[in-house]
C-alpha cells in the first residue's frame, strides 16, 4: 500500500529532523507566504558567553557576577545559563538565593542572602523609557520592588555600559541590587552555522523572514546584517512578538516565552536542538536539527505534498 501524500511528507520531514505534529500541519506550511524568526537561540546558537563584565563604582566584578549568578541560578533563560557558567569558570562562591521569580520577556529577581543581610538581586534587560535614560529595575509583584516604584539614579557608568555594548552589537544585562544598579553583564551570541544560507534560501521561496527579539536594537541589527536579514523588531515583549504576526506566517521560536508566538502563527514550530527547556506543547511541531536550513525545503516539500493529495 501506498502512504497517502501528506504523511509521506511527515516521514520526510521527520527523517530530516522536522517532526511535524500531524497531517494538517503539512497543509498549512504549503500555505506559509510569510516568516517570523526569533532570535535569541533560533538565528543564534543559543549558547551566549559572558564577554565581560562591568561594575558598578564601589564594586568589583566578582561580587556583581556572584550576586547575578545566584538570581540566574532559578531560571531557565539562556543568558541564566551564561551568567552561571561564566561564574563557575570563575569558580566564585555563590551567596544562597531564594523566592526567585522569573520575569518574562525581562529577567529574573531573588532574595540574595549577602555579607549578612538580604538583598534583592534583579538581573534583566536594561531600561531606558525614563526621560533621563537611567536603568531601572523592573516591578515584580509581590516583591519590595512593586512597593516602591523607585526610579533608582543609576550610576553614569551603567548607562554608558549598556549603550557601548549595544553599539557593538553585544547584548547587555543591568544587575540591581535592592533597585540600584551595580553593574552590567555583557553577553555575545553567535550566529548559527549556515544562518545566511538558510535565509537566503527562506527569502527565495517564502519570503525576506523578519527578526523579532526582546533584545535592544543594536545587537539585533548586528546579527541581522551577519545573516542577511533585513527586516527587524526589537526591543518587544513576549506579547508583542504575536502582535506583528503577518496571517499566514511560519514562525520559530524557542524558550518558554515564545508560547504566544508559537501558538499565534499559522505554523509555529519550536527549536528543539538546544538546552532550551521549550514549550512544545504550542508549537505545530519541533526542528530537532538544522532548525534554520531545515526551513525552506520543508515548505518546498509540504508544497509538493499537497499537490499530489488533491
Ligand atoms: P529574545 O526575544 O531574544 O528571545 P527574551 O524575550 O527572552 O529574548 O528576553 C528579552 C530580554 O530580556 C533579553 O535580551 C534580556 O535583556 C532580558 N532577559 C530575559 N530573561 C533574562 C534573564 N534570565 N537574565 C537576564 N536577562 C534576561
Ligand atoms: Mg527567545
């Protein structure tokens, strides 16, 4: 006997690292004219390092990795995972860490028990929506920083961090210490192997993809023009992301907060390669291997299945 088209085209992709969670998925992939990338682990490896680090005045770069590290340690974020490794090649002593929370889109927060007292350790993206441009925490629910909103002076030095680092294209993480920043984490991630190839090719039979990033502009126009992409969004919430979802559009994503996307998208379908701890669950399917080059001949093949199925 004869596997009908569609699931023909499911063992393929299947063989092909792409496992595709039913029949319907294949239909709706030969109907993708539009494509949404992530980019933290999607056009990246997903594996940042930590560059450097820069203290805040009255502080060493030890003590703001350590502090940072032990907030890092409760999430699953891939830049927790950088800050903690970088720590551990350091071999810093971790202070305890408890009631940590994570913050979507943002960052981690944590009860840090440090030289005797406690302190609340929030690492995260920086902000600058105040006039001043200074770095201030984000609220957490809950916590002593929803209590007082405080907009924290942050020291000049911060600012100038995160902004050099962005210029060059590197992503930037403040770290705050009961709401005044002490430092920046400056964290690098690669482009995947093939990326521009794969766009390329994306480019030619879907469509010119478009980056979406919670990370800052800089870094994302960075990675952009190494891969070839030359449509971007940055500086979006997980929320966001879903908003400027075109109607028939394949999107990829990986990490947990990707959900919405996943899950909004004509066809969404997760990067399953990495360490990532991903939610399978709102994707059509999952890209085991080659997540970027698997793309484009998977929407040739689904096309072609179609084809012979009507
Ligand atoms: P992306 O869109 O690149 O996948 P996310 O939406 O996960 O990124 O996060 C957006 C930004 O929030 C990151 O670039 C970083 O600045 C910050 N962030 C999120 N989670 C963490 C974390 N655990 N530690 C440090 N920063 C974080
Ligand atoms: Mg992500």
């Amino acid at each position: 006997a004869t596997m009908p088209p569609l699931l023909a085209a499911i063992a393929v992709a299947g063989r092909r690292g792409v496992l595709l969670k039913e029949a319907g998925v294949v239909e709706a992939l030969a109907e993708v004219d539009a494509v949404v990338l992530d980019k933290t682990g999607t056009v990246t490896s997903g594996r940042p390092q930590v560059r450097s680090v820069v203290p805040g005045d009255g502080w060493s770069e030890s003590e703001v990795l350590a502090l940072a590290a032990a907030a890092e340690q409760g999430s699953e974020h891939v830049l927790a995972r950088a800050v903690v490794g970088e720590a551990e090649r350091r071999a810093l002593r971790l202070p305890t860490a408890r009631d940590t929370v994570a913050l979507p889109g943002e960052g981690v927060t944590a009860l840090v028990s440090y030289e005797g007292s406690r302190v609340q350790v929030t690492v995260g993206r920086p902000r600058s929506g105040d006039q001043d441009g200074t770095c201030r925490a984000p609220a957490v629910a809950g916590t002593a920083l929803s209590a007082q909103d405080s907009r924290s002076r942050s020291s000049e030095s911060t600012k100038r961090a995160v902004e050099r680092a962005e210029r060059d294209g590197h992503t930037a993480v403040v770290v705050w210490a009961d709401q005044e920043p002490v430092g920046v984490l400056v964290l690098a991630d690669e482009p995947r192997a093939g990326a521009r190839e794969a766009i390329a090719a994306l480019r030619t039979t879907v469509g010119a993809p478009t980056l979406l990033t919670g990370d800052a502009e800089g870094p994302a126009r960075a990675v952009a023009a190494r891969t070839g992409i030359t449509a971007v969004r940055a500086g979006l919430t997980p929320a966001e992301k879903s908003a400027h979802l075109p109607p028939r559009a394949l999107a990829v994503g990986d990490g947990l907060n990707d959900a919405p996307l996943l899950a909004g998208a004509h066809v969404g379908l997760a990067v399953g390669d990495g360490a990532a701890t991903l939610s399978v669950e709102a994707a059509d399917g999952v890209l085991v291997r080659d997540p970027l080059g698997a793309l484009a001949p998977l929407v040739v093949l689904a096309r072609r299945a179609r084809r012979i199925a009507r």
